[in-house]
C-alpha cells in the first residue's frame, strides 16, 4: 500500500508531463537478453556488418557491399513484453525483429518477419511495424502524427514491443506507435539489424547501439500498457472485425463466405458465372480482358455517402480491375462497366491501360482516367507502395463532407474534393464529360469491377460517417 500511494503520489506531482508508464508498472519476471559484456545466446546471420560490445552496448557497423545484416537470439519467443534502448548513428537505418525466422525454402534463408523500424528519416516512422521480405510496412506512423515526434536522432531512445496473441503493440519513449492485429507469424527470433547502405557512403562506418534489452513472458496481460487505444488500430486478419473495430462503426461488407449483400450491377441477383468463392476469398475470374462481359460486376445493395472503405485485393500478372463507389447502376445498359468513381486496380508494368489516359491517371491506386496516383505521404519517396503481384494490396478510400482521399498499402495516393471546380473541370476533359453531375450524387453503392482479368479480394470493410451534403 505504501509503494501504491508513494506512486499516485509521484504521478500528481507531476501531473503536467503525465505519470510515466515506468513509474506505475515494474515487475521482477524480467530477464535480461543480453548480458553486458558478452553476445552469448546470440547469433549472426545474412549480412557481413560487425556486430561487438563496447561500454555495455550491443554495436553494429555498417560496412560496404553487404545485405541487410541480423544479430539474433538463439532462443524464439512467442507472446511477450520486450523493452530495449538504441541509438542510431543518422542517417542510417535499423530496427529491431521480432517473431522472425530464417528458413532455407524463404529466399535462401533471408530473416523475414514482424520488425520495429528505427527511421531517422523526414518520413519519421521510428516505432512502425515493418515485414522484413515479406510484405513492406504494414504498420507504418502516416496517421500518428505523435508517434512520428517521438524518436530523438542521434540520442538513446527507449523502445517496448508487447506481442500478446494476434495483437501486436509498440512504443517510442513512452509514445505508442502502433496498434497491429495480425497472426501471420507466432512465434520466432529477435535480431537486431543493420541495414544494407547500397552506395550510399555517407552512412559507411555507421554504428547502431543497443542496451538494457530485457522480456517478460508472464503476466503480460496485466502489465501491457492500455495508451496504444489512442491511436488507429489496424487489423490484417482476414474478413475479421476486432471488437474495437464493431464499436467504432466498422462493419464487414462480405461476410466471407457467401453473396449475402451483393447483386450484379446490371441485374437483380448474384451473377451465376464469372465469380467464385473459396477459402475465404472473393475473386472475380479471367475471360480474357473484357470488361464486365463475363459474370459482370457486382455492387453491395446498400448505397453510402461519407464513409471510409477498406478492401484487400491480390491481382495476378497483367490485370485490371478496380473499386468503384458513388456508383449509378442505372446509366449504361449496354456493354461495358456500370458508371462510378474508381480506385483504380492495374498492373502499371504488364498492362497497356498503364500508359493511356493522361499522365498516369490510369495506374494502381489513381481516381480512374482523373487524377494520377502519387506519394502523398512520404516527403522523400515519389514511389507508390505496391505490395506486387501474387501478394495482397490494401486499397482505402475516405469520403467525408465530399473531401475524398485513396490509400494504397497505408500511404496516400490521391486526394480531391468532388464538389470543387477543379474536379468539375477534370471531368469536363474526360471520358465521362457526358455523364451529367458524375462523381456528385448524393450516394451510391460500392462496386467491385470485372475486367475480364483474375483478380481476388477478401477483408471488404465500411465505416459509415455522418452524411454530410455536398459543398
């Protein structure tokens, strides 16, 4: 009791900078990763920097002409609480794995798996969740705006992984940075990396710094912090809406296994070809590139305004397809696709469309045959972030007050205000000038597009907002 009020005492007295976490929890069922002086328990594998102790600290240095290089544990883990310091010479880049492997049939043993990034870049998502050789970022800070102010450069920071289940939550300095649902990898190794510089030698001789690495396997529950529900939670577990994700709204638009929702767009029912379902994926098959000539497209059978929609797409070499919303089904009877906005689904390399239109405006990720897409995220990267093809693609679209925004894999591509002039000039000079107040009704249902190309979507999800009426 007297520890207890020693601490509620701490914390009002200094209640402007907020009670740290560290003075409210410790425990005595921590263990210690590294010993101070040796690199017994530890291992290096894939790249050639040099990895030693000096003053206390794990030390890595960048050297030339070498992959990505990995210290890891010789021991694996699977739920746990891990705590650590580093510091990272800038500009170079690091991070720390975690549930991670190194197996001989996944690119000849390369580490692959779940990795906290060390990011002293303009971009700043130090504390995002990277997939080392496997999919990119799939928990990267471009909405945490205070998760990205929270690494100091060229200073030891503090860093705390909690893994517990499928829930995957991590922390700058006290600042939580990611709030990741996700089961790809369970269990596995941590390793402490230093990145490849290609020819880059301003970052040769660079030295990574770690200390005071420390883990807890029990009581992980009780003493996991509760901040990270401050920031965006994202969930990769297939056609699954987490508990948070129901109360903030969210709802599943195909329930995964059936046609329950959904109608052809130019007819009553479900199409009776042209479609499959299997294992949890909807896909729309392959008839040699006609658009909606085969089962044709299909559409929800509930209409929206403001909304946020994600959907999980996988395409297959040389395809199109696309996301369309604000749809009229109504307006072309004929052939071809029904009338809508489109987040636009393409391979840019192996498919002609790529280069038609105007500037791009037919690429992955762009507002179909309007507006190009481009980084809108990261200051120093033009490159959209494209998970490639045969890997699942997480496209997002964000109405609100007719502000309207694309996200490809967690960084935006497009952004435009379908009341706006400029909008209305950009339609007058395209194809669907003819089309009258098109992009500009008041509502509509989302549309998954058949080109005629094998495409596959799973995880399809809306939240409904407020409806509020055009500028």
């Amino acid at each position: 009791m007297k520890k207890l009020i020693g601490v509620l005492t701490l914390c009002l007295t200094t209640v402007i900078s907020g009670c740290s976490h560290s003075e409210i929890k410790e425990s005595s069922d921590w263990q210690s990763l590294f010993d101070g002086k040796t690199l017994n328990g530890w291992k290096q594998i894939n790249g050639s920097a040099t990895y030693e102790v000096i003053d206390g600290a794990i030390v890595g240095t960048s050297v030339k002409n070498s992959r990505n290089s990995f210290l890891v544990t010789e021991a694996t883990y699977s739920d746990f609480i891990m705590e650590f310091e580093a510091k990272v010479d800038s500009p170079l880049n690091s991070g720390v794995q975690f549930r991670s492997l190194s197996k001989a049939d996944h690119m000849n043993g390369r580490v692959h798996g779940y990795q906290l990034e060390i990011d002293p870049s303009k971009r700043a998502w130090t504390g995002g969740i990277y997939d080392e050789a496997r999919l990119g970022w799939i928990y990267p800070l471009s909405t945490n705006p205070k998760g990205r102010a929270a690494y100091q450069a060229d200073q030891w920071n503090k860093f705390r992984i909690e893994a517990i289940g499928d829930s995957i939550r991590t922390y700058v300095n006290g600042v939580p940075t990611a709030n990741l649902i996700d089961n790809t990898t369970a269990a596995g190794f941590f390793g402490l990396q230093v990145h490849d510089i290609g020819n880059d030698m301003s970052k040769l001789g660079k030295k990574v710094r770690w200390k005071n690495l420390r883990i807890k396997t029990t009581n992980l529950e009780q003493d996991r912090w509760d901040s990270a529900n401050s920031i965006d939670e994202i969930n990769y577990i297939p056609n699954m809406l987490t508990k948070r994700q129901k109360a903030d709204g969210w709802k599943l638009l195909w329930d995964g296994k059936t046609t329950k929702g959904w109608k052809g767009a130019k007819i009553d029912t479900f199409p009776t070809k042209g479609w499959e379902i299997n294992d949890g994926v909807l896909s729309v098959l392959s008839s040699g590139g006609g658009e909606a000539r085969n089962g044709g497209d299909i559409i929800t059978l509930e209409e929206f305004s403001d909304f946020e929609l994600e959907v999980d797409f996988k395409i297959t070499k040389g395809a199109n397809s696309g996301i369309k919303y604000f749809v009229d089904p109504n307006l072309l009877k004929g052939k071809g696709s029904a009338i809508g906005l489109e987040f636009q689904i393409l391979d840019d390399v192996n498919h002609k469309d790529a280069k038609k239109g105007t500037a791009g405006n037919r690429t992955i990720g762009s507002l179909y045959d309007l507006i190009t897409a481009g980084n809108l995220t990261e200051p120093e990267r033009d490159k959209k972030r494209f998970n490639g093809i045969g890997n699942w693609n997480r496209a997002r679209i964000v109405v609100k007050s007719g502000d309207v925004q694309h996200w490809l894999n967690g960084v935006q591509t497009v952004e435009y205000n379908r009341h706006s002039q400029i909008f209305g000039a950009l339609v007058a000079y395209s194809k669907y000038a003819k089309w009258p107040n098109f992009g500009r009704w008041e509502k509509g249902p989302i549309l998954l597009q058949d080109h005629g190309d094998l495409v596959h979507f799973r995880t399809i999800k809306i939240k409904p907002t407020s409806e509020v009426k055009g500028k």
